[in-house]
C-alpha cells in the first residue's frame, strides 16, 4: 500500500527577538549552511517567506519574521488596528516557532512579547501549534541548563494556558545536534499520515530483522520516523543506545553532505562495515532517505542483498 496524501500548504511562523539566532537555525536546516556560515548573515527585515518543499506532498511556508523592535510592534498592532488585512501575520497558522536566546538581558520583554504573540494567535489561529527554542545553549554552563530551561519552560507554560495553548519546548544550539531534533519534531508534527510511515517501516522490519531503520526527509535530513528491534527483544540493549543518536546522525551526515558537495560529487549512499554490525544509508524516494542497521548475525548480511531489499521496499512510497 502506497503513501498517499493531498497537497498541502503548511504555514509557520518564526519568531523572536533579534539577535536570538532564528535565521541561522533557519538556514542550516533549510539551506545546508553551516554552523560556520551563518557567520555572514545579516539582520532580518521585515518577513522573509520561504516555500520548501517537503516529502513532496507539503509545502512548508515559513515566515521568518524580523526580531527588531520595530517590526515586532508592527506586526503586533497590524494584527489590532487591520485584523482582516492580509499584513495580519497571525492568519492562518499551523506552527509558531518561538526562539529565545537564554543570555538575553531582557528577559521580561522578551516573555511580554511572547504573551502578546500568543493573544494574536488565540484570536486568528487558536488551533495553532507552539513550539518554544531556547536558544544558544551552548554559552551556558552545562551544569546549569537543564535547571535553566525547566524554568523558563514552566514560566512560558504559565503564560500560554490562559491562552489554551500547551507549548513543546527544546534547548538548542547551532554547534550540536539540538536543532535537528527540535525541528524534526515541529516538522513531523505538521505530517498528517506519519502512523503510515511507521507501519511500513515495521512491515520492512518485520522481513529485514535490522537492529534499527530510521527514515530521513532528503534535502534536511530531518528525522522523519523510526524503528528500533532492540527495544522489543532486548531491555538491556535499549538502555545502551544513545537518546540522541537519531540527531547525531542527521548533523554527520548534513556535514558529511556538504564537504561532498564542495568537490562537485553528489552524495546518494554510503555503507560501512564494522566488527559487529553494518550501515546502509540509501536513497528511498525522491524525497526520502533510509538507513538501516544490521547486526552480523543477521540472516541477511550481503551488501547487495540489503540494498535490493531496499529497492522492493521503495515501491510503497511512491
């Protein structure tokens, strides 16, 4: 059975303060920057609107809005001076995207214009979805974040129920692989047949008996499902797996992409054998890639034989 759905427009909005590093986020997810690179952007302007296509069945349009002070305030009052004007950028919201930078010395302004951010929303799009960054957490002691974003993750919590909005929170940083979990969470939350694709995956798994298959969007390399067999064979093996692998994985080979690319090769797979188990990272689809993580003693431990597999298994997302 094939996945299927009907083209859809999906729009989000980023915001935040200026300086809190939403452009940056935006371009090394969107735009294969690196970290490195996000060095020689400027400032934000107004809006920036950027349509991506994602999965090829949804377009993500992602309004970038401008943090400084004056832009702020001007989609603010737009918003209740011209309610039905099309500037109004609270119309028609599937996600916000709210950054914050955790050294900001202007705290309390920062949490007002959260609030006035979520009354604009509640009123023009109250079924919208929030998902709160903070930001740039590689500048706090690591002893300190955790207790750090718990209260501020509980403060905007408090600010966004009378609201009716419950917020998803993440700490991030450009310099790790925070920022890809983050977005994949916000990404796949907007995909409205994502049980399909876990199914399948089971199904794949059900033939393969991989240790673990992972599927990721093909330009972002954002995560887009999962399955693991440790976890229902083996309660032990589970707990040694790293929480964070599936974001480790996207960062390497986002980097991996983008030194491949600076010699003018395009990158389509990759396998690597090891003393225990094997990684095949394949294209699925046009808009898919897929990595399987096979242990040795396996049934199935031919190279060729696991990318065939791969190729049957295609038919279904097409």
């Amino acid at each position: 059975m094939a996945v299927s759905s009907s083209s859809s427009r999906k729009k989000l909005l980023l915001m935040g303060r200026s300086g809190s590093g939403k452009s940056s986020m935006r371009s090394i997810i969107f735009s294969n920057y690196s970290a490195f690179d996000t060095r020689r952007l400027g400032a934000t302007m107004d809006v920036e609107h950027s349509n991506l296509r994602f999965l090829n069945n949804m377009t993500l349009n992602l309004w970038d809005c401008g943090g400084q002070d004056v832009f702020i305030e001007n989609f603010l009052n737009t918003s209740t001076n011209q309610p039905n004007s099309n500037n109004n950028i609270f119309k028609k919201c599937e996600v916000l995207i709210h950054v914050f930078d955790v050294e900001s010395k202007e705290v309390t302004k920062d949490i007002e214009i959260f609030q006035r951010v979520l009354k604009n929303l509640n009123q023009f799009s109250p079924q919208c979805k929030v998902f709160i960054l903070l930001h740039k957490m590689d500048l706090i002691q690591i002893s300190k974040r955790n207790e750090l974003f718990q209260i501020m993750f509980t403060k905007l919590q408090e600010i966004a129920t009378p609201f009716n909005f419950n917020i998803t929170g993440f700490a991030t940083s450009i310099w790790d692989e925070s920022l890809y979990k983050a977005w994949s969470s916000i990404v796949c939350s907007l995909i409205p047949n994502i049980s399909v694709y876990e199914k399948q995956l089971l199904s794949f798994n059900n033939v393969l008996n991989a240790k673990e298959i992972i599927l990721f969007e093909k330009t972002t390399f954002l995560v887009i499902s999962s399955t693991n067999n440790s976890l229902k064979n083996s309660s032990d093996s589970s707990n040694d797996l790293d929480p964070k692998r599936f974001e480790k994985i996207s960062n390497i080979i986002k980097t991996y992409k983008q030194s491949v690319n600076k010699v003018r090769t395009n990158f389509t797979s990759l396998i690597l054998n090891g003393l225990t188990s094997s990684i095949y990272l394949d294209v699925l689809n046009d808009n898919m890639y897929i990595m399987i993580i096979m242990d040795h003693q396996d049934n199935i431990n031919d190279d060729n034989l696991v990318l065939e597999n791969v190729k049957i298994f295609s038919k279904l997302f097409q």
